[in-house]
C-alpha cells in the first residue's frame, strides 16, 4: 500500500520539474537499464516538464 507522499498529485515547479528530468537523463546515462523501469511514469514527468516550459515561455 502507498503512503500519502507516494500516492501524490504532487504539484512541482518548473525549475523543480527541470531538476527532475536532469536528474533522470543523468541517471538513464548512467544506468540505462533504469529508462525501462517505469516508462509510463518517466514520460509523464517528461510531458509536465514540457507543458509548464510552454506555459512559461521558455
């Protein structure tokens, strides 16, 4: 069973959102065995870090 900080929604800011997927680049280089994990979850982080540079204009 999940606890309350793994269920989220969790609400991230862009700049958080960006840490985030350089982090997972970083570790996907490292380890590319850890891309194919959780792939559904790795792209929906991907395409909130999209939108919220979009929204931003960045």
């Amino acid at each position: 069973m999940l606890d309350a900080d793994e269920r989220g929604p969790w609400l991230l800011s862009p700049v958080q959102l960006d840490v985030l997927t350089r982090a997972m680049d970083f570790r996907y280089a490292a380890l590319p065995s850890a891309s194919r994990q959780h792939p559904g979850f790795d792209a929906e982080i991907r395409d909130a870090h999209a939108r919220s540079r979009r929204a931003h204009g960045a």
